[in-house]
C-alpha cells in the first residue's frame, strides 16, 4: 500500500532554509517508510489565496487543492521558519482555516527553522501545543535547524533527522487512516431522528 505523505513548507525565503529541511525530512521518512508518495505544499504560493480564504470562509481552487492533499495525507511534515521565538503567521494561517477536526489522530512530524539555535524550544512551546489542540498526534522529535548547523557535519542535525523521520514512519505503518470524515457517511434515518 502507497502511503500519502503531505510536507508543508512556510518558509519565505528563495531558496528557502526552511524547504531544505522539510525536503530532507521527506526523504528521511520516505526512506524509513518504504513504499510512499509525497506532495509538498509550498505556503507562500497560497499566502494571497489563504487571506482572501479568511475573510470568504471558502479556499480558492489551487488552496483546496492542497488543504485536501494534507486532510488525506497519512501522515504530515510541518515546517516553520521561527520568527518572533514563534510559528510564522503564514504557517498558522493554514491551520486556523482547515475544519476543526480535520487533522484529529494524524502523525505530524514537526520541523523549524531559525537564525539561532537559542530558540529551538519554539517547537515545544509554541508549535507543538497547537497539534494538540488540534487533536493531531505529533511524534515525540521535533527538528529544529538553526543557520549554523547546515554545512556543520558535527551539529547532529543528520541524527535528528533520522531520529524524527524513523518515528513518524512508524507512527504512519501503526495507523489505519480512516481519511477526513464525512458528515454523509453514517447518517441518522429520519425514522430514528422523528423517534428521539
Ligand atoms: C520577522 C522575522 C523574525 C524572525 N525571528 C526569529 C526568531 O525569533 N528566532 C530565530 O531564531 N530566527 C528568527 N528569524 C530568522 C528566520 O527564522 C530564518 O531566517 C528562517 O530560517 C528563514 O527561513 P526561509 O529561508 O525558509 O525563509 C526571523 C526572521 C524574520 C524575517
């Protein structure tokens, strides 16, 4: 069975430290998980589409697109440049739009970016608590790569790659996906809804 792996990259830069990572986090699990397929969902290209998302309720075309892609996936790459010891506004900008329970029981992976190592803990404080709120199920490692550590063979961040992407596959092979739910699937007979 091909196994659906959606990676969401918020990074604004071009070339973008914060792709780099997601990409190498993809291969990683890709590598671990055998047989998968990934699609990666650039947010700067959606930036424009995701505010005019906020103020009509409806995602344009391409946007669906790719809130589709990560509600099916059976198991997400979150990656977020830090700005401000936080998660960037684009990044949770494509979260507060998708339906509340879309990503319930989900295996998220999460990844940042950053210009210091100093705040690594963002990921803990910061981007970890929304999954949770969400209800998605995030594997215990979360990578941080700050500039210093591309280039620095000895910063571990190969390790802390393996480490991370080892436990999403895992978590992926353990989860039967049950996919977004659909309203539609079980509904309530009009016999039972007049009998209440
Ligand atoms: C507005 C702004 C705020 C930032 N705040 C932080 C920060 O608090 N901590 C940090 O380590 N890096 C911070 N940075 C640096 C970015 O996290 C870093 O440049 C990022 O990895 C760039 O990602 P990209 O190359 O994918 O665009 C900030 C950058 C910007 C533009």
């Amino acid at each position: 069975m091909t196994r659906r792996i959606a990676v969401v990259a918020a990074g604004l830069g071009q070339p973008s430290s914060t792709r780099l990572l997601a990409d190498q986090l993809a291969a990683a699990t890709v590598r671990a998980l055998g047989n998968s397929a990934v699609q990666v969902v650039e947010l700067r290209e959606h930036a424009h589409a995701l505010v005019d998302n906020m103020l009509t309720g409806f995602p344009a075309q391409d946007l669906g697109r790719a809130i589709d892609a990560v509600v099916r996936a059976d198991g997400l790459i979150v990656v977020t440049p830090i700005f401000n010891a936080s998660y960037s506004g684009l990044f949770k900008s494509f979260f507060d739009v998708l339906e509340p329970e879309s990503l319930e029981g989900k295996p998220v992976l999460i990844g940042a970016t950053g210009g210091t190592a100093r705040h690594s803990l963002a990921i803990d404080h910061a981007v970890r608590p929304m999954f949770s709120y969400l209800r998605a199920a995030p594997v215990p490692t979360g990578v941080f790569a700050a500039t210093a550590d591309w280039g620095d063979a000895d910063s571990g961040l190969t390790g802390r790659i393996d480490r991370a992407a080892g436990e999403l596959a895992n978590a992926i092979a353990g989860r039967q996906n049950s996919g977004p739910v659909d309203p539609f699937e079980n509904p309530v007979s009009f016999e039972e809804l007049l009998a209440r």
